[in-house]
C-alpha cells in the first residue's frame, strides 16, 4: 500500500528537480500525442526543441526566442508576486490588451508628430492601462470581498470586446481603406519598439523583462514587502498577527502584476504585432500562467521558463510548416506540462512511502 | 431601430435554452463545491463536452449517444483534476486552470474536422394540443428533452443534498472534511464522486451547446460560459434553485443583448456582447457580501494523516 507521509519542510532538491522532469515526463506524453496523430514523434519533438535553436534556420529562429519569451517573462513575475501571496490574478490576458489599448492611443494621438517623449509617454499609459485594469478586481476584492479569480477572468472577454471595438472604431486607420486594425508603428518612427540590436530579437520589452526579473529578485529576498508576500502565502495565519495589511498587500499584489502585462501588451503592439487589431493578442496572458508555475514562482526559474515556452511557440509554428502538425497541439502540449508539474509538485511536500498500513 | 420585432413569447423560450448549458455546468459545480473541493476548471470541461459530443453525434448521426460522449467526455477531464487535488493534493485554484488551458487546447485539437458541420438534430418535445397551446405551449412544451433533464436534475439536487443521507455525507465532507473523516465517511472517496458528477454535468452542457443551442462546431465556442458557471454558484449561495433563477436571469440578459443586436439599437455590438460579463461581475459584487453560505472547507487540501 502506498501511502504519502508529510515532510516536514518541502524538499529543495525536489522542488528543483519537479520542473525538470515534468519538463521531460511531458516530451514523453507529447511524443505519444504527436505518435497518436500519425506524426513521427521523434522527429516532431526535434522540430519543436533543436531546430530553433540549432537548426538549419536557426539564425532566424533564435532572435523569436527573445521575441516571445520578453512577454511572458514580463506577465509572469506579475503573476508570480501575487500567486506567491494566494491572490490569483487570472485575467492578464485583459490587462496585457488593456494596456496596449492605452499605450497605443497614446502613441497614435501625436501622429505624425516626432519626438522622443512619445515612446516613453506610451510605456506610461500602456502600464496605466494595465494597472487601471487589474484595480477593478483589486479593489473589489478589498471593498466587498469579492472572489478576484472570476472578475479578473471576467474582464478579459470584456477587453476582448473592447479591443474589437477600438480596432473598429476609434483606433481604426483613417488611411487603412476600411481595413480594421490601427495605423501601423513601424511606419511611424518615434512611436516603434524597434529592435535594439539588429538580429538578436531585443526590444525594450525584453530589456523591461529583464529589469522585471532582477527588481523581483530584490523584492522578493532583500525588501519587506517581498517578505510579507512570501509570508502571506506560506503561512497566514502568522502573517496576520505579524501585522501585514492585507489590503494593501492585494491592491500592490494585483497593481503590479496588471501594470506589468500592461507594459507588455503595448512592447508587443508597437513592435512584434505592429498595429491594434482584432487578434494581435495570442494568449500569452494564459500562457504566463504556466511559466509562472513552471518556473516555481521564482524570478530566475520563470526566466528559464519563459524562454522554454518561447521555444514551445516557435518550434510549434516550424512544426506545423514543415511536419503540418496542428497548432491546437502546441496548446495541448503547454497544458500537459503544466499538469505533469503539479502532479509532480507531490514529491516536494510529502515522502512516499510502500508500508503496509498494519505496521504502524 | 425596430423594438416590436422581439416577441416575449419567443424570447422567453429562447432564454430557457440560453440558460441551459449554464444551469447544467452550475448544477454540477455546485455538488462539486458542496463537497469542499474548488474547480475551476469548468470551462475545460464544457469545451471537451462540447467537442466530445459533438463528434460522436455526427458519427454515430445519433445525437443522443453525442449527449452521453459528451458526459464521458467531460467526466473523464474531471478524473485528472481528482487525480491532480485528491491523490496527488496539488492546489485547487492551479489544478483547475491547467484543466480548463488544456481542455481549450484538446478540444480545438480534436475538433479540427468538424469545422463546418452540421450535427443531427434532436426532435423537440411535440405533445399533441399541449404544444399547440398559444404562449403557454411553446415555453412550457415546445423544448428538447435535454432542457427538462437540467430542470430534473435540479429538483433532484435540491431533494437529494436536502433529505438524503448521501447529501448529508456530502455536505459533512464540505463542511468540515476532518470531523467527517473522524466519523468515518470516505472524504476523498465522497469528493472524487462528486468531482466527477461535475465533470459529467458540464460535458452535457457544453454538448447541449454544440449540438442544439448554436448548432455547429467553432474553436472555444463556450466563451466564457463555464466562468459564468463559477460565479452562478457564488450568487446562488450554493442553493440549486437559486442557480435555476441565476442561469434564466443570465439567459435572458444574453437573449435580449442579442435580440438587441439584431434590432438594430444605436449601442455598439461590441458594447452589447460585454454586458453578460460585466453584469456578471456586478452580481458577484453585490452577492459576495455574504460569505457565511460558502462550504466551509471549499479549496482546502484534505490529507489523512496519522
């Protein structure tokens, strides 16, 4: 009989380990999958994760590393500040396209004037309109209790709407012959995430990913208010007769994690995507999600772990050129790691043991 | 703008269909609460239901046997979210988003050629002179099967969680899952049965959606409609005819913003389609006051140990 016995400390060593092997428990899984759609598995699970980066075409594909990891990795060191504190911010997604909303008007308001404060005054308004975004939930949360989860969900098909709306409407090319969609920044200088670097795939959003990463690292381990969070989340109950506020705990939690899927909406909108549409948001607010748990809920794992997932869009994308494997399969594939993890996660907190039960 | 082209009677009967895969999905989330356990993954469950349905309706051109792919289909998902929260005791709130991320995914996978399809379809209720009756005959008598089966099954969640012993042990297991385990009841037996009577309830949902309410096949085609679900059971305060009069609020909210639409009324479309979810976030607002009607141990990680 097998049964799980309590570990008195969650086990370092595994809690390392977990992601590394659902990592592989997932290629596995995936491999069958692909297998199951008459794919060559082995083959499959090259295109998605060696071609990128040495492949052929690798030149092209490894500055799409930094491309699509930038955003996530922004996303989710939001994310993970308030995971860490049990405030679940889940509708990213509606800030990160609330914030290019915002950042994007901005921008297009000064056309076609050109100065250097735009792009700034831009990366102003896109964190503000995520920030606005993720005060909704916060604030009813404090105010009236009400669950954050299913508000912040909520407001993600409203901003789905509103993004319809804009791209329709108000945002619309005046010179776009009825086409939807914005004016597009790449023909509009002082507005263009532009890469830094040519070839390397660094825009500012990355750079802002970064900066994200090592200013939660302090917070995190060096600051107060990192140590209420992590507090919060490990042990409550101590947290409140230790005289942390809850309230400002959760309006700082939710305030930062939206102000930087903000941020990341507008990187994306003025550079990658190019222009306000319909679609230019492809779930990576959903998909932050994954990497913050895959990457422990820790600055440097999430890092490693946004960079991972890049990997798993980009070798996607190959893979369906090239070996026509669905796009759908990609997402299946991101869901089951995240799964694999939290099974895994078992082995951290408790010991397995084969007794049987009459022994003790 | 032409307000007399919507007919009360037709949108009273619309609303109830609108209002059936939410009532179904609510119905079942809300045994799975009373039981204690949290899933979030709702939405994941209605899209394979939708999918899994749907696909066996068309294959087998048997929608009722569509009906029953889609319950297996929907409590099959729930199996590893029980697996996840019950064996393995991850947390309840991750567990159900990465069902829900990888329901959406699976489903878009599966569905890819049954784009453009159009299922069987199932024969309504026809009941000679009942159905014919005006006003009343087409609201009361003019349905598909499906629809009174989620009426039934609310009475008989009402009746079995109020007057049985099964929905005392199950309410027990909710309340205070240690005092339950003391007395003997199997807690995580008990929740794993209900976890997969949800998974079964929102299946049958999502199928309801793909195979009679829309009636066609489109990538994440139940928008949000298993997050309703979630909060349907917050604003019922976990009592099922509460969710009955939540899911007809909530149908009708979304068949006149519809009816709207094709009415032609000056606000946006956009600004229309927004307003289930907004009014939404407004009823969780005014409803989460109250706290005290929450299953005490809901979301709490039950382990035995010695």
């Amino acid at each position: 009989m097998i049964h799980l016995e309590k570990r008195p400390q969650p086990s370092r060593a595994w809690a390392l380990m977990t992601p590394v092997i659902a990592v592989i428990v997932t290629m596995i899984a995936g491999g069958l999958l692909f297998a199951a759609l008459g794919k060559n598995p082995i083959e499959a699970i090259r295109t998605i994760f060696y071609d990128p980066l040495f492949g052929e075409f690798s030149f092209y594909y490894r500055p799409q590393l930094l491309v699509k990891g930038g955003p996530l990795i922004l996303i989710a060191i939001g994310l993970s500040l308030g995971f860490r504190a049990g405030i679940w911010n889940i509708g990213a997604e509606g800030q990160y396209i609330v914030g290019a909303i915002c950042g994007a008007a901005a921008g297009l308001a000064f056309y076609p004037m050109e100065s250097i404060v735009i792009f700034p005054l831009m990366i102003f308004f896109g964190a503000l309109g995520g920030l606005i975004w993720a005060m909704i939930p916060a604030l009813l949360k404090v105010k009236f209790g009400t669950n954050e989860i299913l508000v912040s969900l909520m407001l993600v098909y409203v901003a789905e709407q509103l993004l319809a709306s804009m791209s329709l409407g108000l945002l619309k090319n005046p010179e776009g012959f009825g086409f939807p969609g914005s004016r597009n920044f790449q023909s509009y200088d002082s507005a263009h995430n532009a890469e830094l670097i040519t070839g390397t795939g660094m825009h500012w959003g990355v750079v802002a990913a970064f900066i994200a990463v090592i200013f939660s690292y302090i917070l995190l381990n060096k600051h107060i208010l990192g140590y209420n969070i992590r507090l919060t989340g490990e042990a409550p109950r101590a947290a409140r007769f230790g005289g942390v506020n809850p309230t400002r705990l959760v309006l700082f939690c939710m305030g930062a994690s939206g102000a930087l899927a903000g941020l990341a909406g507008l990187f994306e909108v003025a550079g990658p995507a190019g222009q306000v549409s319909i679609d230019f948001n492809v779930g990576y607010g959903f998909t932050a999600i994954i990497v913050a748990f895959l990457g422990r809920l820790h600055p440097v794992g999430i890092l490693l772990a946004g960079l991972l997932m890049a990997l798993t869009y980009i070798g996607g994308d190959i893979a369906q050129s090239s070996l026509s494997l669905p796009s759908a399969a990609i997402q299946v594939f991101q869901g089951m790691l995240l799964f694999f993890l939290l099974a895994l996660d078992v082995l951290t907190n408790f010991r397995i043991r084969f007794a049987t039960k009459g022994a003790a | 703008m032409d307000l007399s082209a919507i007919n009360p009677v037709l949108l009273i009967a619309s609303l109830m269909v609108a209002a059936t895969p939410l009532l179904l999905a609510a119905i079942g989330e809300l045994v799975v609460e009373k039981a204690g356990v949290l899933n979030l993954g709702v939405e994941g469950m209605m899209i394979i239901g939708a999918i899994c349905g749907f696909a066996i309706a068309v294959e087998t051109t048997n929608p009722y046997l569509g009906l029953l792919a889609a319950m297996a289909g929907g409590a099959v998902l729930s199996l590893l979210f029980a697996f996840l929260t019950q064996v393995a005791l991850a947390n309840q709130v991750a567990s159900g988003l990465a069902l829900t991320l990888f329901g959406l995914g699976l489903s878009a996978l599966m569905g890819q050629s049954y784009v453009g399809i159009k299922p069987p379809a199932m024969a309504k209720l026809d009941i000679p002179f009942l159905t014919d009756l005006p006003i009343i005959g087409p609201i009361l008598f003019g349905h598909d099967p499906v629809l009174y089966v989620g009426l039934a099954l609310t009475a008989a969640t009402w009746a079995l969680l109020k007057y049985s012993r099964l929905g005392l042990i199950l309410r027990a297991v909710g309340e205070n899952h240690e005092a339950a385990h003391a007395l003997g009841y199997h807690v995580v037996r008990t929740r794993v049965l209900a976890i997969l009577f949800g998974g079964a309830c929102a299946g049958l949902g999502g199928a309801y959606i793909s195979l009679i309410r829309v009636p066609q096949w489109t990538e994440g085609m139940t928008a949000g409609i298993g997050w309703i679900a979630l909060a349907l059971v917050v604003f019922a305060s976990w009592k099922p005819w509460r969710v009955l009069l939540g899911a007809y609020l909530f149908g009708g909210i979304n068949v006149l913003q519809l009816n709207l639409q094709a009415a032609g009324v000056a606000i946006p479309v956009e600004y229309l389609a927004m307003s289930p979810y907004l009014i939404t976030i407004l009823v969780l607002v005014i409803m989460s006051a109250d706290k005290s009607r929450a299953p005490a141990s809901l979301g709490r990680i039950f382990h035995a140990s010695q």
